[in-house]
C-alpha cells in the first residue's frame, strides 16, 4: 500500500488499531477481501496500513461520508470478518471513527 491519495477535506477516517494473535488462520486472505470489497463501495477514498513483526496494526480507511462507513460496516462479509477478529485473530483492537478537517502531505 501506498498512501491514500484523498480529496480535499472534509471526509471521514476510520482508524482499526490491533494486535494480531499467532499464525494467519485465513486472516491475511480475508484483510485481502476486505480491501477489494472496500474499494468497490461508494465512499470509500483509500486506505493505508502497516503491521508490525510483533503484531501491533493500524490501518486507516478513508470515507466521504459517515453513511458510507455505516453501510460498509453492515456488509454481510464484513461483519463476517468482524466477527472472526474477535474470536480469532485479534488479541486487542480498537476503533476510531474521525472527520478530517485539515491535511498536509508533502
């Protein structure tokens, strides 16, 4: 991944902190789907998102309205994937919803 490139704000960020549990367990191909479901909704701006080796992510999706996140949120699939991440994946995680009012990218 690269990062996002946005429109001028305002827009809406969702920011999903985890740490990952040991072994993959069908997780790296259903954050594959994840992804590709995502760029097919209508809202979605882009994502960015990083791990490291001891399993700590953040990844960070971008919105044009909090609507869009909603329904996102609500897709059969994703509540599926939700569903696995607290039952298998992830040790902890949160998750921040934020309106961007401002960006510098350089």
């Amino acid at each position: 991944m690269s990062i996002a490139k946005t429109p001028t704000p305002p827009y809406y960020a969702v920011i999903f902190t985890s740490q990952r549990t040991e072994g993959d367990k069908g997780y790296r191909e259903t954050a594959d789907k994840m992804v590709s479901l995502a760029e097919r909704q209508v809202g979605f701006l882009g994502a960015e998102s990083v791990r490291e080796e001891s399993g700590l992510g953040i990844t960070v999706s971008y919105w044009d309205s909090l609507e869009s996140i909603k329904v996102f949120k609500e897709l059969a699939a994703h509540k599926e994937a939700q569903e696995n991440g607290r039952d298998i994946w992830y040790s902890t995680f949160g998750l921040r919803v934020c309106k961007v009012e401002k960006e510098i990218i350089m």
